[in-house]
C-alpha cells in the first residue's frame, strides 16, 4: 500500500512539473554547468539502481559547460541515466563531447532496443514501448515528456537512436566558452 501511495505521489508531482513546462509557468534560469561532474555526481547518486553492470564515462579533458537551468538539466540527466539503469543488461556507456561548438551528451544501454517507429513517440506522455515491462520497471510514464519540454525550453537538439540490441539518448547544446579562453585565443 505505501509503495502505491508513493506512486501516486510521484504521479502528481510529475503532472505538475509537466504541466508548468508546458504552459510556459517555468522559465529557465541559466547558469554556466560542467556535463563532467554533473554526471559524476548523478552516477554517484544512482549507484544502487546500476548494480553490476559496467558504467563508463568518455569526457574530453577540462570542463564541459553550457549555460542552462541547472535544476533543469539535473532532471534531464537523471531521467537519462535512471531509463538506461532500468532497462540495460550489461552496460551504460555516457559520452560527452565537443562538437564544433557544442556540448553533445549521450547514454547508450545495451538491451531490448526501442524500435525505430516508436523513438519519436517515446517522448508521449505516458507513451511506453511495451506497457508490461514499464510496470515491472517503475517510473510514471512521465519522465522523458518532461525532459522534451525542458530540452525543447532550452532550444536544445535531442532524440533517441539504436539497433537491435542498443539504445542511445543524446541532447547537444551550445558550448560555453570561458572569458579567459577567449582572451587567450585572441
């Protein structure tokens, strides 16, 4: 009976922050962020949920930032991370890069992949690929609408790719590039 009260509640509360997105009752308030340690700090949070499976982590050397809600972005990363913990086999593999001149971060999980058709749709409120494994894995169906609106607030560039036997999620977002760094390359 408390884990369905504790559902409830985290169904509420989800509803509520996708409703404020989606009405525009939220607005960003950037800050600059380094992808680095957010997602160090996210994977040291989410360790119970990994167990076993082997968690990599490709980053170039030195700070990635972007400017945004960091509260924002913290939900989106978890929301990542959580999905590909839930649903891998063996591995999570999180890739952060530079791009030209954006930040582009990525988590693959191996595992039943998500079929083409349905990657658009895997953004849908209460949208899941196959309903009986979303309801041994928990969650409310609400986690990836809320990350669409929080990366569609931040004009960010996302999706969902993969095979048959893996899953990719990505977002990329402009680089910001430090006072200093620009002074010296000058």
């Amino acid at each position: 009976m408390i884990k369905q009260i504790d559902l409830v509640n985290t169904l509420v509360e989800d509803l509520l922050e996708l409703s404020r997105l989606e009405s525009d009752a939220k607005t960003p308030v950037p800050e600059n962020i380094d992808l680095t340690s957010l997602t160090g700090a996210l994977l040291a949070q989410i360790e119970s949920l990994t167990g076993s499976r082997q968690v990599t982590v490709d980053a170039p050397e030195g700070e990635c930032l972007i400017s945004a809600d960091l509260s924002m972005i913290r939900t989106v990363l978890m929301n990542f991370l959580t999905n590909a913990a839930r649903y891998s086999q063996s591995y999570i593999s999180v890739t952060i890069a530079r791009e030209k001149n954006h930040i582009r971060w990525s988590v693959k999980n191996d595992g039943t992949a998500i079929p083409e058709e349905d990657r658009n749709r895997v953004w849908d409120a209460f949208y899941t690929v196959d309903e009986s494994r979303s309801k041994r894995k928990g969650g409310t169906g609400l986690g990836l609408a809320i990350t669409k609106q929080i990366l569609d607030l931040h004009k960010a560039k996302y999706g969902c790719t993969g095979n048959a036997t893996e899953t990719e999620f990505f977002f990329e977002m402009p680089e910001v590039v430090e006072a200093a760094e620009e002074e010296t390359a000058e």
